[in-house]
C-alpha cells in the first residue's frame, strides 16, 4: 500500500486564529490517506491545535524563530533540518514575513515551495518596514503562490504578480443557523431571549480593534439597556480589553468567552457581528457568520471578495461612533435564515478547497 506524501507545513504557531484554523480545517478534510500534514513551527510553547495535530499523525518540529538579525543561523538550522528530512518535496509556507527566506533554502535543497498569504498588511512602524523589506523578492522565491483573497495576493507578490486564490473554506455544517442553538447557548450564558446580543470573534490584538467594538457597544448599550456584546478569542490585549469593559461600567453587559470550539453556537446566540478590524486578509469568522446567517457591520477595510450572502455592511473606522450604532440597527431587522447553501454554491466549503488542494499536491508529486 502506498504511503501518504507528506506536506510539510510551515507556521509561526498552531493557536486558534484565522490561518491557523483554516489549515486544520484543510488537514481534518484531506483524505489522509494519501496526504498527510507535518508541521514546522517557530514558537517555544505548546500551542493550541498541536494535540489534534498529533492524534491526526502529524508531526511537529519545533525550530528558532526568524529576527532579521538571526538570518545566517536561521538559514543553516533550515538547511540542516532538511537535509536530516529528505523525505519532503513539498513545503507550503504560511508565515509570509520569512518565507523569503525558508522558501529559498527550501529550493536550494530542491523541494517544490509553496507560499501562501492570509492577510493584506503587516501594520505600521519600523517592524513592518523591516518584513515588508523582506518580502520584497517573495514572488520570485515561491515556486507556488497562494493568496486567500485577490487583494492579499496583490499585496503579497505586488500588483503585476501572478498567484492563485485558496478559498478560505469553513466546515459548513459546524455554522448553519439553528433556533434551538440559538436558544440553548443564550440560556447557558444567561442571556435572556429578547436581548440584543452583538458579537466579535478572534484574536485579542490591536489589529482586530476590539476595544473600538466595545466603543461602539459602549454608545449603543447607552441607549439600549438590554443589550450584551460576546467577545471571543484570548490574545495579549485580554487584560487590557477586560479593564476597558469595567471603566466604562459594562462588566455585566460584556462577556469574554475565552477560547471556545463551539464558535457555530456562540453565532445563533448574536444578532450582529461587529468586526472592525485594522487590517485583514479575507477573514475566515465573516464566512463562518454569514453562513449563520447573522448581519456583519465590518471596517471599509475589508474586502468585497468577502462579501458573499449580502450580509455585509461597511462603515469607516474614522466615521462618527454613531455611524456604526445605525448601521447595527439596520442590521437587526434582517430576517435570520442560514445561507449554508449559499456559501456552498461560493465554493467555500472546505471539502471543496480540499479537493482543489489534493489535485494540486498531487501534480506536484508525479
């Protein structure tokens, strides 16, 4: 029996973000038996989805993160570890701030490089500077270059570069919109039927701007008592955000969730999701809320690639804060009703873009 060709996968970490959970989804829906997932990743911890990655037959390397300064001991530790692992061909990196120069070790050891963007800025300041120097001559490096959205692409290898979209597909059934969901989470969070819940979902850092959400669910509590904001994810800004919520006085109107892995209950319990983000790629949450169903008021920086079941609203991060509270009460009188079939018909159910990426690692393989 032939054994599966293993694909190396390259990341900082494994924890609960959007690139992060869109590579387990794409792991968990591959047929395995013939591909099978290995990951490369620079972190010194134990991160969030390495124990599924085990039990799935993966393996995991841990290897020095990249600091700019480090790049000769950071080329030789790569060179050493795949001249110890001949048995890859295949690298698909998902950290673009190095991939310049894992990705050209990766070819001189000849493996087929695969580079695979999922955001459209890397911010503002000096550390930007330095990794958007880096990623300079990427398009040449990558033998592959994979985007999650046009925009990400253009951004990733510049304007004149030619690169391929990978849907960000999403376990559909895991988000379709479900009364009995919708009422049985309300009641373990003892939030009452009536309430009008708003919702954020991600990593509590300064580019997802959930301290602006609570602005705006400041101003919109003001003046709808019965109304609770749902913050989900854990990130460096966890304490900070926390402490914001109480000098504002909304302790009992705002709940941290933590990290959760029943996010398709935690969207039927929303009315709106509130996502204004500083920068993004094309976020894996906006598909997983449309598929649910739920009206999205989102920063005029996201995509309209993302835009698929007409359940996005745009409003400026530097528009009154009252732009923002008007949007959401458009938004509550939408009719709730899933679009699973409707996120299918898009192609971003995961199955599809399995099968689009076995095809593809298969043409590489012969």
């Amino acid at each position: 029996m032939r054994k599966p060709e293993r694909i190396l996968i390259e990341n900082t970490t494994m924890d609960r973000g959007g690139a992060e959970t869109f590579i387990m989804n794409l792991y968990r829906s591959l047929d395995r038996s013939r591909f099978q997932f290995d990951f490369v990743l620079h972190c010194n911890y134990k991160s969030d989805y390495e124990e599924e990655i085990l039990s799935l037959g993966g393996k995991i390397y841990k290897l020095p993160s990249y600091k700019f300064f480090n790049e000769s001991s950071f080329r030789k530790t790569y060179e050493d570890f795949f001249k110890c692992h001949p048995e890859y061909r295949i690298i698909h990196g998902h950290n673009i701030n190095s991939a310049s120069v894992y990705l050209d070790v990766a070819n001189r050891c000849g493996l087929n490089t695969i580079s695979h963007c999922h955001c459209s800025s890397n911010g503002k300041g000096p550390a930007a500077w330095i990794r958007d120097f880096k990623r300079r001559n990427l398009s040449k490096i990558a033998k592959h270059r994979f985007a999650c959205s046009i925009e990400a692409g253009k951004w990733a290898y510049g304007k004149d570069a030619s690169f391929r979209v990978i849907k960000n597909g999403i376990i559909t059934q895991n988000f379709t919109w479900d009364e009995t969901r919708r009422f049985d989470t309300r009641k373990a969070l003892g939030i009452g039927t009536d309430t009008i819940v708003l919702g954020n979902v991600g990593r509590l850092q300064k580019e997802k701007n959930q301290a602006f959400a609570i602005k705006v669910f400041s101003k919109f509590h003001s003046e709808n008592p019965d109304s609770k904001l749902i913050i989900t994810g854990t990130g460096p800004l966890d304490a900070e955000l926390k402490n914001m919520t109480r000098s504002l006085g909304l302790d009992e109107s705002v709940i941290f969730t933590g990290l959760r892995t029943d996010v398709g209950n935690l969207l039927c319990a929303m009315d709106v999701f509130l996502f204004p983000s500083i920068f993004e790629g094309l976020p894996l949450t906006l598909i997983e809320a449309q598929c649910s169903g739920l009206p999205c008021i989102v920063s005029d920086i996201i995509t309209d690639e993302v835009d698929i079941a007409g359940l996005i609203r745009k409003v400026s991060l530097s528009s009154p804060i009252e732009k923002w509270t008007d949007a959401i009460m458009e938004s509550l009188k939408t009719q709730r009703e899933g679009k699973t079939e409707i996120i299918k018909k898009s192609g971003f159910d995961i199955s599809q873009t399995a099968t689009e990426m076995e095809n593809f690692y298969d043409g590489l393989s012969e």
